[in-house]
C-alpha cells in the first residue's frame, strides 16, 4: 500500500530510480520529473497523440501509463531517439520537407513514424496516413508529414 | 486534468487480487491497460481509492486453443490478439475489427479483458464476443463461474460483473469452415468510436448480429437474425432494427443511428465471403 | 550604391527559395522551450475552479477546507484579487455603438459562462491544486441561460447585462447602391439561402499556459507567454495590474499553435499574474484540454439570410443579407467580438464586380464561451456566403460556375478600385488565378469522371471558391479604435564581430516560419550566408516595438521592415568598408559574408571590417562614425488592409447511404505577393486548408438548453486528423504589392478563409442530381442524410 513507490527504469538508455508519486503518469514523470521536456502533453485522455513514446519498443500514450507501471521497462523518448542518432534520417526528411510547424505534435509524430518504419511499413501514403491517423497536427494538415515518411522509406528501399 | 491520488497495488497472483478487491469494499479497481481508466481519472470521472495492477497476475495472460475452444487470458493485448496466428484462424472476426479499435498505441496497452469488463457502448469488442458466441470466465471471492456474453453486457457500462469479481479468460468456440464473418464500423475518421457499427457471423445460413455504437450496449436484435436466416432481403429484415433504443447524441440522433446501423450491415453482409 | 528599389532586380539568393528552416532540428530533437517546459525556482501551480452554470449567481465562496489540503500555498476568489486588479471593456470606438460589461479576471457576483473561473487555487504541483479546488465550495442559484442566438432579441428574453437594453452587442449596417430595384428587374433571378456556421474553435495542440513571476525588488512583472502578441500583453498587463509598462516584461518562445487564440485576454492568464505579484513566486498555470474548450475563444457561430440576384446572362446584380452572430457575455478585450461580424460585412461579395449590396449585422451576447479573432477571422463566412449562392445561382440559371465567376470576377487590369463594400483594392489577380487554377485541376476532366460517376451511381461533386483575404493591416484595424495594438513593427539588424548577423524584429513565430524569413530577408538583402544569422522574437525586452503576428501582417510588415534595416545597414557597412578600402560605395557590394566588387571578387571578409570597427577604431579615420546597427519600422500607409486573392476547389465524393464526405483532393491557387519562402507559404496554405476543412465537416461547439458544451473532449469535439484529409496541390502566383519594397502580401490565413466555401459547393455539386442542397456547416453526415431526405 503506497501512494508513493520506488521505480528504476532505463530512459533514453540510462538507467534512472525514483521514487514517485501513484498517480503520477509516464509523461508527467519523463518532463516533470527527469526534465525530459521534449514529449509533450495535449489532451491527457489518450486521443491527441501528442504524448507518444516508446516504452519496450511499443508506442505508448504517456499520458495513459502510470510512471509506476513503467518499473522494469525501457523507455525512449525524442531526446534519446536524437542524441542516439536513431531519428536521424527522420529529422532530416522532416526538415527537407517542413513537416513541422510549431514543434508540438512532432515528439509523438516522430514516434509514431518511427514505430510504422521499424515494422517495415510500406511507402504507401494510405497506409501512412492511417498510421499517423492517432496524433493530432492542427499546423502542417498532415501532407508534408506523409511526405517526409515516404521519401524515407523509398530512400532506403532505394 | 491530474488523476486523483489513490493506493497502487500490485498483487502477485488472482487469489490476492480478489482478495484487495474485496478488502476495499469497491474502493478499489481493477487496473489492466489503463486505456479507458485512465481516461476517466484524469477527468476525475472515476476515483478508486486503490488501484489493483493486474499485470503481474499470469492467471489472466496466455492464449491456448483446446477442445475446439480458443481461450484468451483477460490480459491479453489487442496488438498480441493481432499477432497471434491461434487468434487469426480461430476467430478470424477479432482480427477483422481490431484495426477499427483507436490506433496502434492504444492497441498495445490495451487489453481484451478490459474492454469487455468496461462495456463501453461503442466498443467492437463486446459486438465481436456476442457474435462469436463467446463465454466469459469470471473469478470472485465465491470461486468462478462462467458467464456467456449474451447474459453479460447489461446496459450503459454495465455488465455482470460484480463490484468483487474479474474476468479471467474468454472462451470462443472455434471458427469452422462453415462460418463466415463480416465487420462493418461506420467512422467519419479512422479510430473514431463508432456512429454505428455491425459484427456479423454466418453459420451455414444463421446468423447473429451484434450492434455497437448505436444503443447503451452491444446487442443483438433476435428477429432481424431470424429474418435473415429465413432468407429475407437485407432491406426488409433492417425493419427489425426498431427493436433497438437507439443513442442520440451530438454526432447523430437516433434516426440517423437507425440509418447507419442498417448501411453497416448491409455492408458488413455484403462483405462477407460466400 | 545599390538603392532598395533594385533588390529585386536579380534572383536573390535567399527570398524566394525554399529554405529549410532553422527552428526545425531543435524542434525536432525534442528541444523546443514551450511554455510548460519552464522551471523556475520555487514555482508555484495555479488550477481554477470554475462554474458548472452557463448562468448563476454566486451567493457564497467557502475555501476554507480548501485551504488545509496539503501543498496549498494561497486561494484568491474575484472579490480578493478586485482589489489588485482592474476590469476590462472589450469595446473599440470605432465599432460605433460597440458596448459590453466590465469583465474581471476571476468572476464577482455572477457567473456567465460554464468555464468562466471563479477562484484560483494556488499549490505546490497542479495535483495538488486541482485537489484543493475540489474542496471549495460554491452556492449557485441559477439563472436562465441565453443560449438560442435567434432568440437572444426576443423582447422576453432575459438580458444578460441589466445595465442594457437587450442582448445586442452591436449592429451594423453597409448599403451600396439599391439593391431592392435591382432585385425587381424582371430579368434578375434571385436565389435566398438561410446559411448556418456552427460555432467552433481553434483547438491548439498545446493548450493556453503562462508562468508569470513578479520580483518585487524592482517591481518587475515577466509573463512566459505563449501567444502571438507580446507587446499588445505587455500593456495589458501593466494596465490592469497597475505596474509601469516599462517593468513589464512579456517573453514569447516557442508556440504550438495559436491561429489566433493565444492572441486574447483570458481571466485565467491575467488571475495567475496577479496572484504572481501578491506572492512574489513564479506561478505557472496550464489549461487543461477541457478548460481549453471551456475557455479559448470560440469563433464562427452566425445565422445568415442571404440573397443573390442574378441576370439571365449570369451577371450578378447584387448581394443582400442578414447575418446575426452570437458571442459570449462579453465581447472579448481588446480586440472586441464584434470584428469578426464587419469582416463579413465588408469582404463579402468583396471579389466580384457588383453594386448594389445591403448587410446588416448584428452580435448578440450569450452565455457561452466567448468569442474572437480566430484564424481568417470571418472569410469563411464571407466566402461561403458569397461564393454559396454563386454557385446556387449558377445551377438556378445552368451556367458552368466557373463560367460564372470569369462573368464576375473584378479584372485583373481594373486596379486600384473598391469594393462595394468600401473595401480598397489594389494588385489582384481573380482571373488569372482561376485560370490557372482549372488548368492544374484538370477541370474537364473531373466534370468527365463526375459525369461517370453519376451513372454508377457514386456522386463526386467539384466546388470552387474566389476569395480575397485581409493581409498586413493598417492602423485602420484596431489602433484608431483605441487598441493598445500596433500596426507597425520594426527590425533590428546589428553585425557583430565576427561576421555574423543579429536580427530581431517584433513580429513573433508560432510556426509558421516567422524566423526563417526574417532570416532569409536579412541574409538575402544584406548579403551573409543565411546559417550565419541569428533571430531574436517574441521579447518585450530585447525586440523592437511592434504588433506581433496577426491578420497574416508577419511577412509584409514585419518583413518589410527587415528588408529596410538590412539595406539600412548594408549601406552603412558599405560606408565602412569604401573608407576601408579606398573605394566607393557604387563599386562595392556585400555576398556570402564579405565585401567584394560588384562582380562577387572578395574584397574583405566581413568579420575583419567588424573587428577593426569593434577593437581597432585606432585604424580608421576619426570622422568615421561606423554604426553597425541599423533599426527600421515600417507601416501600411496606402491602405487600410492589403488583400490577397486566392482560388480554390475541392473535389469531394459523398456517400449518400451515410452522409459521409470524402474530400479526394483539393487544389489552391494563392496570389500573395512576393513569395520568400514558397515551402513555408505552401505549408500555410496547406495547414490553413485543412482547418478549413474542420469547419465544413467536423466541428462543432455543441450546447445544450442550459449552455452546457456537451463535446468538450477530444472524442467528441472532431479535429481532421490525417486518414481523412487529401492531398493539397498548390499553385503561386506573384502580383507584388506596391506598399512595400518588399512586396509581400499574407498567406497564414487564406486556406482557411476559402475552404469551407469550396467544399459546400463541391458537397452541394455531389448533391445537385438529386435536386438536394445543404446550407449549414459543419455538414455532418445527418445533416446530408437531411439534406437528401427533404429533396
């Protein structure tokens, strides 16, 4: 019985122990706790996708996990996917192709990306717009993110 | 919209879980994606004094297929019930609506169990159970008992369920080669809960029909399956439809309801092999 | 001396060209510093408890429970902080007969919209506020709620404000020519339309938020802001809060998203400030997503009796209509409710060669969220007003709506001229737009594969829309009603030591890639290579003063001004080096970071020109004055507005078992003077036309009888998101305006402004085979199914 528990964790690769809140959830946790401001909070009921990160390999909503539940896992977030390198190619077709405006869906847009590209996902803009059909852009209205996703793939398939 | 505090707990095995479950006297509950829960504790909508962590219980986990049953742990994911081939070939319907339910996020944390327990009108899952004809393993401080999906979902988040009890496995026959299935869920975006939407099955020439998205439950109306197993025109088995209180809200009242649910059957039907 | 008027004589190097933008890798690395993102030692929470009534007196406060709960540190109601803080009037004079009440921050006495916040709760986290508000207790005795816009005049229905005569706000009416003989012409037909917007908003993804920290030492106020306006926030603040505005400091970084909500004056925001002041910690406060709803500007709701009457050959002899919209309990301060209404009044019809017009316009309170500027602020409704009977009429009388408008459409070599509404006009470019727009859509072959269509059965419909949008405003906007609005803004640009660039300007970034022209303007003009120049925005403190980002005044204003400095500068560096050199300044020019010949010959590298300046004045002449700093402002003085024109279409397929629309493509062809950056103004153009398409399809502020919003979620209240959205081609053409060197006209707001009319009149093309028609937005599917039913 505890309303607060010690966790441990690996964020971006590092290994992190806190002691939180119950209620804290993943998100909260990540830019409040650890400072990782780059995964961002929209909506906190799961729909805007703003808060998409990686835990175990899986997209997850930040805002619908709490930090306790994530005890045990590997977590990455935009920081880690930059400063490991692994959003690379990513930020670059995203650049090239301005499919980011104001930077706040993009955290959870890249994760979402990245989640359609490590499953081997086609360059099929249908598939891709389905794909990203969880995050929520209200600036770019959704083309230039299909595109900079498609050049990647055929980039690579290339 | 920060969650009210409350107790997390984190039982070991089904036994203590039930166990907190009635300790705290329905001030706990039960916690498995979190998909829908959280939600409604961010909202405050919902605020147990105690949360029950259910990942750590392996009762509820594992998917086996024996004497002809497929059995699904409650746990279970809805991206491992997407990869798992057992799944696929006994219940091919579950793999037809699970790319409707929200997107690839929700779909791996969430879980079946949790949604079946949560009955949320516009879910597919309780549409998808009542057709498949499936049977629901519930576990409770009184031992188990099982609980077949056409006794279980009551009303507007209602079930069965008591205050206590857990669903611990689904059991679904076994899809054979005389059954076809169809799916049919009307959006105007991808994801969306439903406006209205149809689980279909067809057995030889009977079939059921579960609705979703368009009254305070997934249901099935039995006159329109009789009236298409009689053979009847789609057109004229829809008239049974009526039968249905349907939901009226900003999205759409209950006529246009009424509408839908019979295009999403007619398309559900329609695509279904022959 | 290379003189302004001959920058464009040549391609330059950086206007004009898609230049990635230098915000995106930090953006994209997770490093953007929104509002949020700032920690600040010993920062306090701000949460809010907020009336559940759309309408209720408040008889009693009790926070004392509140006050125990752990971590709460202070609990302000209206009445407490009354007395730090002034009320606000959100009327301007010239909206003549414009009125509305004083409005306090937190409310005092009486509540008027569900969501209008009554007491602050300030605490150690937002948890452990949001604990306590629920622990304060409020008694409500209920009044009726004003909710029905139509009813709002009834002589029985209760006036919100009982210092007024009735619910109207304000009213206006524009008359030209006489519409009434026109219409009575035997040859004129005239088609009558009830139009219905419904009320919706912007929907941000990053919520309102602020932290305010006040410093009582030096009587200092900061507010991180995250909005579009800095120095319109900067006097409010230091009016209503009594401080000097020169200790005010407002600091906008990163934005994500405004479109005009973050523009406004919201309680929550101006309560967290003056809570800041009496505790003299930082305080931060976050809207949530249902405050969010509850709480940002609403925008859109008008009912509108519209008639176009039109010859048998297609002329258009007029347009006559009434537009009635309501607004909140308050019309917003300070850029007023009542803004949104005369832009309907003025640019309708705006496009076309018409002279007899009659609008009457009226805004009415209501006990709702309140309502304002929200990106293309009334375009939508003018456009699809005017464009909606276009089209209706062009059916009526079996003319190709496209045909109809090249009837129409002002020529593009009749400028300058007005409008019938009095509007200025100038630089537009309707016909060739249209042309060049049914050229990239392939209109005959659509109109072939719509025919085809139809006879299986499947109804794809093509609608356009010819619009003119509001750019870079004069005074004439707000400032001469009294605004603390700027119409003009300033750049600095200063050279430092090593050769590298610092520009600052008044106008602000919320994404649209306001820094990155600002940058390829100063690199472009003054002629450093564009990764050597740094941009400040968004600071009181550090930036010229100016109006910040709106009314799409970014790229003409704010761009021209930098244009100026950097030419300013130019010129005074070039003094510089011709001493330097022994030269003269007609045989020098600055490229890639250097001074060289006109040729492009390197002369001498910029940073060594800087460095003697800087630490070896010793070397140059002691009549030598170098200034290597350079401000200019520049205004709109020619116009009250500078438009834009654009011509869109969309191509829809409507399911017509279920009512659902399928926008499958959709094309713009946008004139908006000199391009600087044809991606960014692409992407505008691309973003605001999928907002657009949320007004026509999707969103609604939905009400019940006691003005409850019943889809204040993220489920309920639909937003496109990508699975449904087309692809968007996009043509430019390029008529410079002539107010500026620059001649850059807006772009953020045109796709907005048009989509909504081109996709009712591609829904309502799908439709015309079975003789049904929609006239209410957003076109949900039952309101299609309706649609067919009654045809």
């Amino acid at each position: 019985m505890s309303r607060t528990i010690d966790i441990t964790l690996t964020v971006n690769g590092e290994s992190v122990a806190a002691t939180v809140p119950s209620r804290i959830n993943l998100v909260d946790f990540l830019r409040n706790t650890l400072q990782l401001t780059g995964s961002h909070v929209g909506c906190e009921h799961g729909v805007c996708g703003a808060c998409t990160l990686t835990v175990n390999g899986e997209t997850v909503r930040g805002c619908l996990m709490l930090a306790v539940q994530a005890d045990g896992a590997d977590v990455q977030t935009v920081e880690g996917l930059a400063d490991s390198g692994r959003s690379a190619a990513l930020q670059a077709a995203f650049t090239r192709r301005n499919a980011l405006q104001c930077g706040f869906c993009t955290p959870g847009m890249l994760a979402s990306a990245i989640g359609y590209i490590d499953a081997g996902g086609a360059p099929d803009r249908k598939a891709i717009r389905e794909h990203i059909s969880g995050n929520y852009c209200r600036c770019t209205g959704y083309q230039s993110i299909v595109d900079a996703i498609c050049d990647l793939i055929e980039e690579a398939r290339a | 919209m920060k969650a009210p505090d409350f107790d997390y707990l984190r039982p070991a095995n089904l036994a203590d879980a039930i166990a907190l479950l009635v300790q705290h006297d329905g001030d706990a509950m039960p916690l498995a994606g979190g998909q829908s829960l959280m939600p409604m504790m961010n909202f405050r909508v919902a605020a147990p004094g105690a949360l029950v962590d259910l990942v750590d219980v392996a009762e509820l986990r594992g998917v086996t297929v024996e004497d002809a049953t497929l059995r699904i742990g409650a746990m279970t994911r809805y991206v491992d019930l997407m990869n798992d081939n057992d799944v696929c070939k006994a219940a091919p319907l579950i793999g037809m609506a699970l790319p409707h339910v929200a997107h690839d996020a929700i779909r791996n944390r969430g879980t079946l169990g949790g949604s079946l327990a949560l009955a949320d009108a516009a879910a597919e899952m309780p549409a998808v159970m009542l057709v498949l004809d499936a049977a629901f393993e519930i576990a409770g401080p009184g031992g188990t008992r099982i609980i077949k999906a056409d006794k279980f979902f009551l009303g507007h988040y209602e079930t069965a369920l008591a205050e206590d009890e857990l669903i611990t496995a689904i059991h679904i026959p076994v899809a054979t080669p005389d059954h076809s299935f169809g799916f049919h869920e009307l959006t105007q975006r991808h994801g969306d809960y439903a406006l209205a939407g149809v689980a279909v099955s067809r057995t030889n020439s009977t079939y059921r029909c579960a609705f979703f998205g368009v009254a305070d439950r997934a249901l099935r109306v039995a006159e329109l399956e009789a009236a298409l197993s009689d053979g009847s025109d789609i057109a004229d088995a829809l008239h049974h439809l009526s039968a249905i209180d349907f939901a009226d809200d900003t999205k759409a009242n209950a006529a246009t309801r009424q509408r839908l649910a019979g295009v999403a059957l007619t398309r559900a039907i329609e695509g279904m092999q022959t | 001396m290379t003189g302004p008027a001959t920058i464009f004589d040549k391609p330059n190097r950086y206007i004009g060209q898609p230049s990635p933008r230098a915000d995106a890798s930090r953006l994209l690395q997770g490093r953007g510093q929104f509002v949020d993102d700032i920690v600040l030692p010993r920062m306090l929470h701000a949460a809010f408890v907020r009336s559940p009534h759309a309408h209720a007196t408040i008889l009693s406060i009790d926070v004392e429970d509140a006050r125990a709960m752990p971590g709460v540190i202070a609990i302000y109601t209206g009445a407490d902080l009354a007395e730090h803080v002034t009320p606000y009037v959100g009327v301007l004079t010239h909206l003549t007969g414009l009125r509305s009440a004083p409005q306090y921050p937190l409310a005092i006495d009486v509540a008027r919209w569900q969501g209008e916040p009554i007491v602050i709760v300030i605490a150690a986290s937002r948890a452990l506020a949001e604990d306590a508000a629920e622990l304060v207790l409020v008694d409500f005795e209920e009044l009726p709620a004003i909710v029905d816009t139509e009813m709002a005049l009834d002589a029985d229905t209760p006036v919100i404000h009982s210092e007024f005569d009735s619910n109207l706000a304000w009213e206006r009416d524009v008359v030209a020519g006489d519409i009434d003989a026109a219409f009575a012409d035997p040859d004129v037909q005239v088609v009558e339309r009830k139009f219905v917007f419904g009320r919706h908003t912007g929907v941000t993804l990053e919520t309102r938020g602020t932290v305010c920290n006040y410093d009582p030492a030096e009587d200092q106020l900061t507010v991180h802001y995250s909005g579009q306006a800095p120095h319109m926030m900067q006097f409010i603040f230091a009016k209503h809060l009594d401080l000097s505005e020169e200790n005010v400091r407002v600091i906008s970084n990163d934005v994500g998203g405004s479109f005009g909500i973050k523009i406004h004056t919201y309680g929550d925001e101006i309560a967290t400030a003056v809570a800041a002041k009496l505790l003299k910690r930082p305080v931060k406060f976050i809207a949530d997503r249902f405050e969010s709803f509850v709480t940002d500007i609403h925008a859109r709701d008008h009912i509108v009796e519209a008639r176009m009457g039109v010859k048998k050959d297609g002329t258009i002899v007029g347009i006559d209509f009434d537009d009635l919209t309501g607004i909140g309990p308050f019309s917003m301060y300070p850029r007023t409710s009542a803004i949104e209404c005369n832009q309907v009044l003025n640019l309708t019809g705006a496009p076309y060669a018409l002279e007899n017009y009659r609008a009457k316009g009226r805004v009415v309170f209501q006990n709702k969220t309140l309502m304002c500027q929200y990106r293309a602020v009334g375009h939508p409704i003018a456009m699809a007003i005017c464009d909606g009977l276009v089209e209706d009429a062009a059916r009526a009388i079996g003319m190709d709506p496209v045909g109809m408008r090249l009837r129409n459409l002002m020529s593009d070599d009749s400028y300058p001229r007005a409008s019938a509404t009095g509007m200025k006009l100038d630089d537009l470019s309707h016909h060739k737009a249209l042309n060049k727009l049914t050229d990239i859509m392939n209109y005959e072959g659509l109109r072939a594969d719509q025919a085809t269509n139809r006879k299986n059965g499947i109804y794809r419909g093509i609608g356009f829309v010819s619009m003119i949008e509001v750019t870079n405003p004069s005074p004439m906007f707000y400032g001469i009603g009294g605004a603390p609005i700027a119409s003009q803004d300033g750049a600095t640009v200063r050279l430092d030591a090593s050769g590298a660039l610092h520009v600052s300007s008044s106008i602000t970034e919320q994404g649209q890639g306001t820094n990155a022209i600002l940058a390829q303007i100063a690199a472009g003009v003054f002629g450093v290579n564009l990764d050597r120049v740094k941009v400040t925005t968004g600071d009181t403190a550090t930036t010229p003063y100016g109006g910040g980002t709106w009314a799409s005044r970014g790229a003409g204003i704010g761009g021209e001004a930098m244009l100026q400095a950097a030419q300013a500068l130019k010129d005074q560096v070039l003094d510089v080096a011709a001493v330097m050199l022994q030269s003269s300044v007609d045989k020098l020019d600055i490229q890639n970071g250097a001074i060289t010949d006109l040729d492009g010959t390197l002369r001498l590298p910029l940073a060594d020109l800087a460095r003697t300046v800087y630490y070896r004045g010793n070397e140059l002449p002691s009549d030598l004055n170098p200034e290597l700093i350079a401000t200019r402002h520049y205004r709109v003085t020619d116009f009250p507005f500078v438009f834009t024109n654009g011509a869109m279409a969309a191509h829809v397929e409507v399911d017509t078992a279920t009512g659902f629309v399928k926008v499958l493509h959709f094309w713009a062809v946008e004139d908006c003077g000199r391009v600087i950056n044809p991606m960014l103004v692409d992407e505008q153009i691309r973003g605001g036309v999928v907002q657009g398409i949320g007004g026509a399809l999707y969103e609604e502020c939905h009400y019940s009888p006691e003005g409850q919003m019943l889809n204040a979620t993220m489920a309920d209240y639909m937003v496109p998101m990508a699975a449904e959205m087309p692809d968007i081609t996009i043509a430019h053409i390029e008529t410079p305006t002539k107010t500026s060197v620059l001649g850059a006209k807006g772009a953020g707001e045109a796709g907005t402004g048009g989509a909504p009319a081109a996709i009712l009149n591609a829904v309502n093309d799908a439709l015309s085979p079975m003789g049904a028609s929609i006239w209410q937005m957003p076109m949900t599917p039952e309101r299609i199914l309706n649609a067919l039913d009654q045809s």
